[in-house]
C-alpha cells in the first residue's frame, strides 16, 4: 500500500503546492488502473469497518490539523485512534482523492468542498455515510458521518399524541413541520423516524430532497423518491418546486438553508402540501425569529403571517450524555395554536416560551422542562442539565 501512495506522490511535480499540487493528485488518480483504486479505497473501507465495529457516529481524516492519524467521535467524544496507523497528509491527500468520481474531483477543486454519500455493502446490508471533503492548509480533510442501516423506532421518540397527529399525513394534509437544532443534534434521525411512520402507516407519495441523502427509505404503504442536491437535482428551490409536478403528498427539504427556500417551503405548504425541513436554531422562539429576518425586509411581513398560517410544529433538539456515558435525546415541542399564531402575526414572538411551558396537556414542552424530566429520572445528571439549557435561569427555578 505504502509502495502505491509513493508512486503515485513520484508523478507529483515537486514545485506544485496547494490547489496546484491537489489537481496533479488527481490528474494521476485519473489515470490509475481499476485495481489499484480498488486497492486503496478497500483500505479506507477498512477504517470505516472500524468505525461501524466502534459505533462512532463520525470519522475525520486527512489534513494538517489531524496530526497524521485518524479520529473518530465516539459518543459525543471526537479522539485520534492511535491503532488504525499513522497516516502523512500526503497519503491522506490521494486515498481522499480515489474516493471520488471525475466530476466529483472537479467539483471539489472549484468549490473548495464537495459534499457527498458514500455506500459500501457488508455480509448484510448497504452502509451508508454522509461525507464533505474539504481544504485544511493546501490538503485534503474529510468528515463522514456514519448513517444507520436502521430507522430509529418512531414511538421510542416520545411525543404526546397531539403532536403525533400533527405529524401523520392521516391526521393533517398541509403545513410546515420543523426540526432544529445544531449540526450532530439527530434531526435527521428523527426526521426519518417521522417519514417511516408515515409510510407504514398512509398511502401517499412522499419526495424526499438531500443533500446529500442519507437514509433510503423502502417504500411501504407509501412511494418514497429520493433526489440528492447536486446529482438529481441543481438546489433545495428547484428540488421543491419540481416535486409540485411530480404529485407529492409529503415533501421532506433537507434544510432551510437561504430565503429562497424558506420562501418556496411556506408557498408550497400553502398550497396543500404537507413539508417537512429542517433548521440550525436551537429553540422554537429562535427558529421563528431566525426564519423571518432570514427573508429581505420588503418580505418579512408577508412571510411572517404566512408563517403564522402554515407553521404547525417545532421540534428543537440536543443530544446530551447522560449518565450511561450514551447520548439522549432532550426536546422542546411547539405545537402552533390560534394563541401562537396571534402571537407570530403580532411580532410577540418573546410570548410563546410561555405558551410552551404551559402546554403540557397539548404535547408541548421546553427545552428546560425536557431536561429537568431527565435529571429527576435519572437520565442525565443535574450539571449536565444546566450545561445544555437554553434559559439558565429558567431551568434553576425548575431545578429548584
């Protein structure tokens, strides 16, 4: 293995240097034989064995910043692992390289990123990674997050059955549905668990677009297509719009991303249509506010009432340890009542923590009760709590 990265680094022009010396690399990864791209691609399937073994959720490789070996997060954790080798950025640099397609390697060096899905096939099933590979200092980082062969079981979610209603298809036709939180927080793990209930549950079509896509979902009681950004379709926008012709029920958008999109989601909820997406806020009362000063000020009165009109359920999330040194799933739920849709009309947005800390009964709960219920549950320790609250004050007074 060593023999072919040196090989290869031979053809490299020694004068070339950052994007330069990077399309070279890929200029000779061009022009190698299939048995030698197979060779070094089956050695970085063998980390990623690892990783599945381990049960790490994220694996980072290449660049300056990873010291020459390979890291994974394990548990919330991200640490090198010392056993898999120690691996020169320049060898990085072309086993990142043999991962891509042509296009993908052009794509990469005039974007400076190219996100990706990667598949590899085990004894038993198709394993599958979300990926973005980058520049660290003139060489090749990459992240893959691992993508699990199984949907989480919905009901292991625990939402009241209000909010259950709000998301089945069966229950409500229209209207936008929002999963938040930050990178790492398991909003696409929910949000499959939310298109697996659907589909074993309605007879409807249901459009998912991604970027990448994760998850593929089998069809069950419902059709499933899946159009990843970049391969099936130019944008988030194009991807909504089209599906508009293509006789949806359901239309999952990857991620609110820009006014455009966010625009074109609350259009296409308006016009009958059940959307689910999803956004990097970290509470209900951010992700409104967050949505109408995304949109240029002409706009922003308009896509605030047809916000009001539309939106039907919040759901922001953390992933916390918890005493079992595993992550958990701490929640606020907003459910969009005629009391938070005056309130969003008549930008008193500061009003509907309240509502939600006093909407038990219909299935709502802050991020602060959540994990307060944790806590006194023996879940998460009460330090761990505090740290992961939104309102420090709030969750004292809970607390106390």
């Amino acid at each position: 293995m060593n023999a072919l990265l040196e090989k290869i680094l031979a053809q490299i022009p020694p004068h070339a240097d950052g994007i330069e010396r990077l399309r070279y690399i890929g200029e000779t990864v061009e022009k190698m034989t299939p048995q030698e791209i197979y060779t070094i691609q089956n050695k970085y399937k063998e980390f990623l064995m690892v990783m599945r073994k381990l049960g790490a959720s994220d694996i980072e490789f290449g660049g300056f910043s990873s010291q020459n070996y390979i890291w994974f997060r394990i548990q919330g954790k991200k640490a090198p692992r010392h056993e898999l080798g120690f691996w020169p950025i320049d060898h990085a640099d072309i086993l990142c390289m043999a991962l891509l397609s042509a296009k993908q390697r052009e794509m990469l060096l005039k974007n400076r990123v190219m996100d990706f899905s990667f598949t590899m096939q085990d004894q038993e099933n198709t394993l599958r990674w979300r990926a973005s590979m980058y520049i660290d200092l003139g060489h090749l980082a990459l992240n893959m997050r691992s993508i699990s062969s199984t949907v989480y079981p919905y009901t292991k979610l625990g939402f009241h059955p209000n909010i259950s209603r709000s998301l089945s298809l069966s229950h409500e036709k229209q209207g936008l549905v929002l999963l938040t939180g930050i990178t790492g927080s398991g909003k696409s793990t929910t949000m499959d668990s939310i298109v697996d209930a659907n589909n074993q549950t309605v007879n409807a079509h249901i459009v998912i677009i991604g970027d990448p896509i994760e998850f593929i979902h089998q069809s069950k009681k419902c059709i499933i297509r899946h159009r990843e950004v970049g391969r099936d379709v130019l944008s988030f926008k194009d991807g909504a719009v089209q599906s508009l012709r293509q006789d949806p029920d359901i239309i999952v958008v990857g991620e609110m991303r820009d006014p455009e999109t966010i625009m074109t989601c609350l259009e296409i909820s308006d016009t009958g249509h059940k959307v689910f997406s999803t956004l990097h806020t970290g509470s209900a009362v951010e992700t409104i506010d967050r949505i109408v000063a995304e949109c240029p000020t002409n706009e922003q009165e308009r896509v605030r009432v047809r916000l009001a009109d539309q939106l039907r359920v919040v759901i922001s999330q953390k992933l916390v340890p918890g005493l079992d040194a595993k992550l958990t799933l701490a929640k606020e739920v907003l459910l969009v009542t005629s009391s938070v849709r005056a309130a969003i009309r008549n930008k008193n947005i500061s009003e509907i923590y309240q509502m939600i800390a006093e909407g038990s009964k219909l299935g709502m709960v802050t991020l602060e009760q959540d994990l307060v219920r944790l806590s006194k549950s023996g879940v998460i320790a009460e330090q761990t709590a505090l740290n992961y609250a939104n309102n420090k004050k709030r969750i004292q007074e809970l607390l106390n």
